[in-house]
C-alpha cells in the first residue's frame, strides 16, 4: 500500500499535490498504531489480533474497491478517501506485525527462533522487491478497481492461511489475563512519560533521531512524489514508480548480504558515517537526473543508504539505552523516527505541484539533512562502545 497508494491518486487525479496528501494521511494512523500496538496484543491477545487485522484489512480494502465503482471527480475526495484506506491498512499492519512478534517466542523453541526471524527477513526483503513492481503491473493492466479488490483477495487469503495454520490454530496463544484497565492506563501513561523523559535528556539520542527524521522527510517527498515526477519530469510514466521500489529493494538485500563482510574489516561508525554521505550524495544528485534509469539508480541508492545508516542507528542505540526504559525508549524513538513522514507529503501537497517544484523540495531536504547531520554525528563522534 505505500508503494501502490502514491501511484494510484495521481493515475486518478494527474495530480502530485493529490498524492502528497494522500501519503500524509496514510501515514498519520500508522504513527498513533506504532506506540498502541504493543499495549493491543497484550489486552486482546497476539493471536486474535493478528487474525482481526487481515479481516479488517480485507473489509477495508473490498469496500474501497466498491467505492471506486462510482465516479470520483473531486481531486480532494479521491486523495481524502484512499490516504484514509491506506491509514487504516497501515494501522492495522502496525498491529499485525506487532502481534506476530509477540507470537514468534510461543511457535518454536529458543532454538528455532532465530531461524524463524531469518525466514521473516528474508520474506520482507522478498516483499520489498515483488511488492512494489506486482502494485505497478495491477495498475497497468487492471482498473484501479481490480487493483483494489486484488489487495483485498490477498489480505483475505493471509486471514484463512493464519486462521486455518496448525501453528497458531490454538486460541490458548492468546494467553488473554484479566487486565484492571484503570492499571492499564496507568502503566502505559508511566512508560510514555519515562520514555519520554529518558529520549529527552540522552544527547545521543537524539542525535540518531534527528539523522533519521531527516532521512525520513527526504524519502518521504521522494517517495509520494515520484508516480508524478516520472511522467511529468522525465517523460516517463507513473506506474514505473513500482521498479523504482523493485530497485530499491534489490539493493536493500545487496545491502543485507555485504554489511556483514563490512564490518569484519571496518568499524560501525564507519558504517553509520557511509549511511549518512551516500545519503546525502544520492538525494542532492535526484534534481539533475534527466532519464528514468540514473532516477532509478539514485532512488534506490538512498534506500541502500538507509539500510547501512539503520543498522547502526539499531546497534548503538542498544548501548546507549538501559534495559529498565528499552521498550518505553523505543516507542518513543520509533514514533519520532517516522513523525516527518506525514510532514513530507504535506509539503509536497502544498509546494510540490509541479515538477520543478518537486526538485527544488529535493534540494531542500538534501539542504536540512546535511545540516542536521553535520551537527548530530559530532555529538554522535564523542560514543564509544
């Protein structure tokens, strides 16, 4: 949905600003999912949330796809209606994902574990690669219509294989305790309140948190607007954003495979310091590409970018946060992390309406990120592990 949303409002609407403000509104419920998720699983049980998500997902998007049955012809009612529809899935994979974490320690041994968590890996990078060029082929020869009710056939299907699966079959998973709610509320307004605290007053961290809102705002601009930027800069056309993605994730799995050999023979400071100036480097250069194929190159190299940047941001955060905060901190971080992501299809709603538009935004984003980054990683420069 996040690849296939972008596209989808602009082949409706023509319009760049439509899908700006259709990833910004996508975006708002997966960042209120982000810190409820872990509190849903624990009062409704993994399980059952897990189940109750892809039978949402599936109602959401089969009534989406009947909507799309009728004339659309405001372009505000198009991009409210379908960033809505991409709220609400984004929501509920939040929880999800959420859930079939906390199901993975009660479906295999400790021994197993992390061989189940290298299987997920390997189907998430999987997914990042057919995801994005399977939304652009649907939209290329179906309607948007079909392209809708395909999603909704998926999601319908991932609701009868897990509810159907022998692993996760046993509504005893669940382990649903009684919960006084009163408490409830009280513990979780507390571990906001020490996350919060804690995020405030490490330096550090929010050092790595101003490098990645920054990363995020670039991507996402790049992200909602380059459906329009194919074919109205480039000549090109929208439903190619979809390779763009394939790309992005072809790299992204390079990327996997080589940090590894990276690491053996270089430190991760260097890692981290690679993340941020590719970063850089690909995003200021995506304003001077003039064919689809150096677009593409430099797109997926600021994914690329981001995955070495991630890595690092994932293991000194570790040592900079006390086990009795971790879980508090880190939905705390991860809820800042994304809070631009919203912010950049709002810019691109309101200043991105064109192509010229859309590379001079690029330009300022490239601008913010190298000033953030300058200032963050000298803080960052004083960690030792």
């Amino acid at each position: 949905m996040v690849y296939g949303i972008p596209i989808l409002v602009f082949q409706l609407t023509g319009s760049m600003s439509a899908s700006g403000m259709a990833f910004a509104i996508e975006w708002i419920p997966r960042l209120i999912a982000m810190p409820l998720s872990g509190a849903a699983a624990d009062i409704f049980g993994p399980r059952r949330l897990l189940l109750s998500s892809d039978i949402v997902r599936f109602m959401l998007t089969l009534l989406a796809g009947f909507i799309l049955l009728f004339p659309l012809n405001s372009i505000s009612t198009i991009a409210l209606i379908f960033g809505i529809l991409g709220g609400a899935v984004g929501f509920f994979h939040e929880m999800a994902f959420v859930s079939f974490e906390s199901l993975a320690p009660r479906l295999v041994s400790l021994h197993d574990l992390p061989k189940l968590h290298t299987l997920l890996q390997g189907l998430d990078l999987g997914t990042q690669i057919i995801a994005p060029r399977l939304a652009a082929l649907l939209l290329i020869i179906f309607s948007p219509t079909a392209f809708i009710l395909c999603l909704s056939f998926i999601f319908l299907s991932s609701f009868l294989f897990s509810s159907q699966s022998k692993l996760i079959k046993n509504a005893s998973l669940d382990d649903i305790k009684n919960i006084d709610f009163k408490i409830l509320h009280k513990l979780t307004l507390q571990q906001l309140s020490e996350g919060i605290l804690f995020v405030l007053k490490s330096k550090n961290i929010l050092a790595l948190i101003a490098i990645s809102i920054a990363m995020n705002f670039s991507i996402g601009i790049v992200l909602s607007g380059s459906a329009g930027y194919l074919k109205e800069g480039l000549g090109s056309t929208a439903q190619m954003a979809g390779v763009l993605g394939t790309a992005a994730g072809v790299l992204g799995l390079i990327g996997f495979i080589i940090i590894p050999y990276y690491l053996k023979k270089f430190s991760l400071i260097s890692l981290g310091f690679l993340g941020v100036v590719l970063f850089f480097i690909c995003n200021i250069s995506i304003p001077m590409a003039h064919n689809f194929w150096l677009y593409g190159l430099l797109y997926a190299g600021l994914f690329l970018a981001d995955g070495f940047y991630t890595v690092y941001m994932r293991t000194v955060r570790v040592t900079l946060i006390p086990k009795d905060v971790f879980s508090s901190a880190i939905g705390i971080i991860l809820l800042l992390n994304f809070i631009f992501m919203p912010i950049s299809g709002l810019a691109l709603a309101l200043f991105g309406g064109s192509a010229e538009y859309f590379r001079e935004l690029v330009i300022v984003s490239s601008a913010l990120f190298l000033i953030v980054s300058l200032f963050s990683l000298k803080a960052l420069s004083k960690v030792r592990f």
